[in-house]
C-alpha cells in the first residue's frame, strides 16, 4: 500500500462512526463478554457488558 493510500484509508476510518457487529460472546463471572466487529472497515473490539440490563463497554482499544 502506498503511503497516500494508507493515509486515505485512515481519514476514512476516522470519519465514521464503527457499526458494531457481534461476532460471539460468552459469559463470565464478570459479565458477558462481547467480541465485536465493525462491519465497514473490520476493526476488532472487545466489549464487558456487566448485566443484561447495562449497555456494554469496551475494555479494549480499537484492535488493528
Ligand atoms: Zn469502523
């Protein structure tokens, strides 16, 4: 990838707002654990979603 093509390709990532798919989940004994995707540029997130009831966080950066 050129340098000009990877700087597009960030601008564009960084002007859209990340549509969060789940890929799977699992339960713990902290909570549900969400590994989701955002389907219009792929980055990985993982997310904690302590009770049903409360929305998710992520408990990591962005990945990739
Ligand atoms: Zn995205």
């Amino acid at each position: 990838m050129t340098d000009i093509a990877a700087e597009l390709s960030r601008r564009a990532d960084a002007i859209h707002e990340h549509g969060w798919l789940t890929e799977s989940s699992h339960q713990t004994s902290e909570g549900r654990v969400l590994y989701v995707r955002c389907a219009r540029c792929g980055v990985r997130r993982v997310d904690l979603q302590p009770h049903p009831l409360s929305p998710p966080r992520s408990m990591s950066r962005d990945l990739g």
